[in-house]
C-alpha cells in the first residue's frame, strides 16, 4: 500500500541560488532531495518553518530590489 508524503511543495519550482531556497515552498535544496528519506515527524517540522523562511527570503529579495 502506497502512502503519500506530506509535502509544502505548491508546483511553483524556483531556486534561488543566492538564497539557497526554493521560492514556492521555502525548503533547501537538500530538503527537497531528502524529503522521501525523512519521517513524518522530520518533515513537519521543517514544514513548521517554512513561513518564516519564505517571509524573510522575500524580504530579502525586496531588499535588493533598485
């Protein structure tokens, strides 16, 4: 029987290199890679800080903006 993972991904694929994250979902590249590895618990807690580290990457980005 098949189980599917939970995932913050929203299909919205863009890595930043300079931040080092994933713009849709906020993971790290070595998050994404990981992810089917990891256990439930493993991944809801990096899920429970995915909106921070999206809130602080687009600021960031608004911060090198012209």
């Amino acid at each position: 029987m098949s189980r599917s993972l939970t995932t913050p991904c929203i299909h919205v694929c863009i890595l930043d290199p300079d931040l080092g994250l994933c713009l849709g979902c906020g993971r790290t590249r070595d998050e994404i890679a990981q992810w089917g590895r990891l256990a439930e618990s493993e991944r809801l807690a990096i899920m429970a800080d995915l909106d921070a580290r999206l809130r602080q990457a687009h600021a960031a980005l608004e911060d090198e903006r012209p």
